[in-house]
C-alpha cells in the first residue's frame, strides 16, 4: 500500500466504511469465513484519510453485524420459518465469526494507532490545535475577551493554560419567546 501513498489514494470516513461494508458483504455471501472482513478493515484502515481515523476504528463491529444480518435475512426468505432461519443463521454466523471479528477491529485498531489515532483522539478531547480567530482577543467584541480587569487575557483557561476554542452563550440565551416577545413580559 505504499503506492496508495504516493498516489494520493485517500477516501473519507464514509468511502472508507462503505468499502468495508461491501467487502464484507461479498465475503461473508461467498465465503464461509471472515477472511473477507479482515481483507475489508486492512484495506479501509489503510486507505482511510489520517483525519478520519476515528470513526473508523469504532465501526468495524457495526459493519459486520450489519454485512452478517442481510446475508443471513436472505438466506432465511426461503425458508418455511423466516424468523426461527434468521435466528439461528445469525447466531450462527455471529458466534462462527467472533474470531475474525476480534482481528479485524484488532487490526484496524494497530494500523490506525500507527496513522495518527491518539492524536485523532487528542484533538476530540480539546487538546489539539486551536483554529484561528478573526478578532484579536484583547478587543473588547471578540470571543473570549476579558471583562472587567482590563488584563487582556481570557477569563477562562484550560488546564494547560490554553484559552478556550469557544465561548459559552450568555445566561438566558436560549429562553423561550412567543412572537419576538418573552414569556414573562
């Protein structure tokens, strides 16, 4: 895969769970075992934009439930028993398929971790980089500016002394109004 690279091959979140999604369901209806969805998270982890690592990662188990139920609800229309065939099929195919299911998200999960995963995650809980603002925090209009001390510093601060990437609304922002008029007026 390391003409992907070169190439520029990358596929977005959504491209790169429809890609497993459908080699999982072309391998799961022809072939027995779950060699299909392991060649799926392989291909999808590695074609995957770097940014888009982390809805990735959490839905291989979705996909396989998702690829496992619609071969199984085929397999069951012709049946006698449509509910008691779709039953058995997918607790069949469910329990039969939890190894391969467990290396596939293993796998995915090894090969986004090496792509950037934790700062992926990072970035999620707020400690990633900070987008640009228009207005300098010291003028009086722009988010995060002090009030009242004069400092020029943001009155909030996160643990590692970063200012806030937003503002709260101010109390009462979001009260009900009747026809441009509040409630209590």
């Amino acid at each position: 895969m390391v003409g992907a690279d070169r190439a520029g091959l990358r596929l977005t979140a959504r491209g790169a769970i429809a890609l497993l999604f459908v080699i999982t369901l072309l391998g799961q209806a022809m072939l027995p075992s779950g060699v299909g969805f392991v060649a799926g998270c392989l291909a999808a982890a590695l074609l995957v934009r770097p940014r888009d690592l982390l809805p990735l990662v959490v839905t291989p188990p979705l996909v396989f439930f998702v690829a496992a139920l619609l071969v199984e609800g085929v397999h069951s229309l012709a049946s006698g028993s449509v509910p008691q065939t779709l039953g058995v099929g997918l607790f069949t195919a469910l329990s039969s398929g939890a190894p391969w299911l467990f290396a596939g998200t293993a796998l995915t999960l090894l090969i986004a971790w090496r792509r950037g995963l934790p700062a992926n995650v990072r970035e999620l809980r707020g400690g990633g980089p900070e987008p640009a603002r228009a207005a300098t925090p010291d003028a009086p209009d722009a988010p995060g500016a002090a009030r009242g001390r004069g400092t020029g510093r943001a009155r909030s601060r996160t643990r590692r002394g970063r200012t806030p990437v937003f503002d709260p609304e101010p109390e009462g922002y979001f009260e009900p109004r009747l026809y441009g008029r509040a409630a209590d007026e």
